[in-house]
C-alpha cells in the first residue's frame, strides 16, 4: 500500500509556520512516494473554532501550493480534480466517533466516570518505534501514575483529541503519521487507542520543533510565526517552501536554493534530523531576493502586480508593455515584493511625490541652469531610447564641464521622487519624453 499521509491542524487562530513545516513535510513524502496527501481540520471543540481560521489554514496551504488529494467534493466543483476537494471536517464525523466509543465500552476497554467516559488504559510499557527520534519507551502515559486511563469523551459528550485523531487515522487508512515532536507525549496512549480497536498504528515521524535564533520555542508572538505575514510581506511561496523544507531535512551537498521538484524527488523521512532546527529570517530574505533574480518574468510579473495592488496601486489602467518593461527595471533589485511599492511606484502614480527636505537639498539654484540645458537637450531626442538619454547626460555634463553624477541626482528625483531606484536612463526612457520633461520642469519650478 502507498503511504497515505494527513495533516490535521485546529482552526483556533492563524496558521503557525511550524504547522505549515509540517504540513508540507507530509505532502513532500506523499509527492516523493507517490502517496496520498489527505487534509483533515479537527474542528470537534465549537467554541474556539471558527470559519474565518479555516479559511486562514485553507488559503496559507494553497498559497504554498500544497495541494491536498482527496475529500468531499466542493459544492462548485466541475469534477474531481485537484482542486475541487474541500477537506474532512471532525465536526462531520460525530457518528463514527460515537460507534467507536460504544464498543469500547461493550468490550470493558472504556467505562463512565461522572459523566465523562475514559479509556482503559494498559499498565505495561508501550515502545514507541518513531522513524525519527528513534524507539522510545513510555512506562506509563500520563503524569497520574496511580491513575492513568484518560478521558475520551468529556462531561458534555464531546469527544477529546486523542480519540478523534486515532479514529480518523484508522478510518482513513494513515500509514504515516508526521507530526512534530511537541505530540511524542501522547503516542503511547494513540497506540494504546489503535491496538483496543484491533489494529497495528501507523509509522511514527515525530519531526523537530521550529525555535527562534536564540533556542526559545517559537511562540505566535514571535516575528515570522505567522504563515499569513510572509504573503502580506512579499515572499514568494517558492522561497518560503524552499527554507522550510531546510528546517529539519537536510539533502546531501549542503544546497541552499533547491527547487520544489528537486525538494520532491530527494525527500524522505531517514533524511530528517533529530535536532530542533533554528528559524532564522534574515537567511529566508536573502533566499528569497535569490528567487526573485532568477525568477520566469512571467511569474515575476504576476507577483508584482499582487504586490502593487496590494500597495493600491493598479496597474490595470496602463498598457501591458508599459507595465513589463517598468518591472522588468527592477528584477534583482530587492528582497521582497513589498518593497517594490517604494521603490518603484512612481511608475504607476500620475504625480510624482517628493520628500520636501530632500527636494530642498537637491533642487539649489546652481543645479537650475545645469537641468535646464539638459532639458533642452532632451525634447531634441527622437527616439527617447535609454541609450539615447544616457549619451544625451553625458554630451551635457561633458559641455558644462561637470560630472555626470551632478546631473543624475536632480534628474533621478524630479522623474522618479526617490535618491535612488532603478537605472535613470532606462526609467526615463520608459515614463517617456513628455512625462520626464514635465517632471523637470516641476523640478525647475521649485528652484
């Protein structure tokens, strides 16, 4: 049988990128084994879940492109494709938790205890065989050695964590369970559950925990924590599933930049180490501005696009070409996506905006007959080509006797508002003539 793997997240707030690790460690080995992904939200506790955080869990996974590969049929489905799938729902699943119990209870291995029903639970030892820590020994499984059988249905009927995860598991034909390490302490009671149901368990792959720099456990408090952040800061998916699949696995040769194919065909779970691994979000930046360098420029396009949008800037209201070749300027010239709003907006706003202080600094009334030859220069050129204005800048600086440079610097910020950005002659040769020498003549008016 084909590993059939799962994750099931709470929906009680947002989705922790050590939840996402895990997520996507399971759809690795499902991908590299020809497996099944299955996606299951453990929904059983009303009072703290929420639609709003499903949704959070649904759009982080699909952000990341983890795709899940069964489940019931979305209502506006066309067919069952990838895609159509919603996932499994606890909360759908009461009747077979409620058979389940019923014969435990029939069989002794489960009795009522004022009001709440606990298991039976043995007193021997439990080995644990984990394909990652290793065999673990589990005398007994809950800190109340005199007492050790756990409630599986609470006081008010609810069915607790451990029952409804074992049930789904055995109902869903799991072969692997890979989850983190902070669930090694309830594996014993699982297989305790899994052998009263007359079953073996599935493999165990508990994975590291995700700390912080410093070696503290990640708390949702902590920058970075939250998956969502990443989208609304301007990563790519591709970066971030790059640097998480490197939080715990390691491929031979020590590569850092492994597309998500090569990811695929290398994982496995032998290759996970035992050590927690240390989340360190400078190095995600730096990989991700190595994505954006070498990223398709169709991709790098779309992501802008978001990215502006997201700014309020719409892009939507400028011809396509005009859009690419703005863009194109600013491949390889930051780390996120949401930089590029500041540092490349001008192209798509219709006023330039110029910091007052800098403006006062670099619009002084020496630089006024300079630019004003410049512009002169300029509205001869036809074609307005970056060559053309590049050799138009240094004929004028050459005839005035002065560096380039001092003709840059006003230039750049009548065109563009900023001290820096992308190249001046390609930039002006793409806002155009009329615009550029309307941005200087505005420029020549506060001098």
């Amino acid at each position: 049988m084909k590993p059939r793997v799962r994750f099931a997240p709470s929906p009680t707030g947002f989705l922790h990128i050590g939840g996402a690790r895990t997520a996507l460690f399971n759809w690795l080995y499902a991908r590299h084994t020809g497996g099944t992904f299955i996606l299951r939200i453990e929904d059983t506790d009303a009072a703290r879940n929420t639609q709003e955080a499903v949704n959070v869990i649904l759009n982080g996974l699909r952000w990341l492109g983890l795709d899940w590969d069964e489940g019931p049929i979305t209502a506006d489905a066309t067919g069952p494709s990838k895609g159509d799938y919603g996932p499994y729902f606890q909360s759908q699943r009461k009747e077979n938790y409620q058979r389940r119990v019923e014969a435990l209870l029939s069989r002794g291995l489960a009795y009522e205890d004022k009001g709440a029903i606990r298991f039976r639970m043995t007193r021997e030892p439990i080995l644990i065989p984990d394909l990652v820590v290793g065999d673990v020994r589990r005398e007994l499984t809950d800190r109340e050695e005199v007492e050790p059988d756990f409630v599986i249905v609470r006081s008010d009927g609810e069915p607790v964590f451990h029952l409804v995860n074992v049930i789904d598991d055995l109902e869903m034909n799991i072969t692997h369970v890979i989850r983190g390490e902070d669930h090694l302490s309830n594996t014993a009671k699982h297989i305790a559950l899994f052998r009263a149901f007359g079953v073996e368990p599935p493999k165990y792959a508990h994975i590291p925990l995700i700390l912080n720099l410093d070696g503290t456990k990640m708390s949702k408090r902590d920058k970075g924590a939250s998956l969502t952040s990443y989208a609304e800061e301007g990563y790519s998916p591709e970066a971030v599933v790059n640097y998480l699949s490197l939080l715990g696995w390691s491929p031979k040769g020590n590569r850092e930049k492994i597309p998500v194919q090569d990811v695929i065909d290398l994982f496995d779970l032998p290759q996970i180490l035992r050590h927690n691994a240390r989340f360190d979000l400078t190095k995600l930046s730096w990989l991700n501005g190595e994505y954006i360098r070498d990223m398709a420029d169709d991709r790098f396009h779309e992501l802008c696009i978001h990215a502006l949008a997201a700014a309020g800037l719409d892009t939507g209201v400028y011809p396509l070409d005009y859009v690419k070749a703005a863009l194109d300027t600013c491949k390889g010239k930051f780390k996120l996506f949401g930089e590029l709003a500041g540092y490349a907006g001008f192209y798509f706003k219709e006023n330039v905006e110029i910091d007052p202080q800098l403006a006062k600094e670099v619009f002084i009334p020496e630089n006024k007959p300079r630019l004003e030859r410049l512009k002169a220069e300029l509205s001869k050129l036809e074609p307005f080509t970056h060559e053309q204005v590049g050799a138009t800048f240094g004929a004028v600086a050459k005839e005035l006797g002065i560096k380039t440079g001092i003709l840059v610097h006003p230039a750049r910020l009548a065109c563009c508002g900023k001290p820096a950005g992308p190249s001046l002659y390609h930039l002006m040769a793409i806002l155009g003539k009329d615009r550029c020498l309307d941005c200087i003549d505005k420029a020549l008016d506060q001098m």
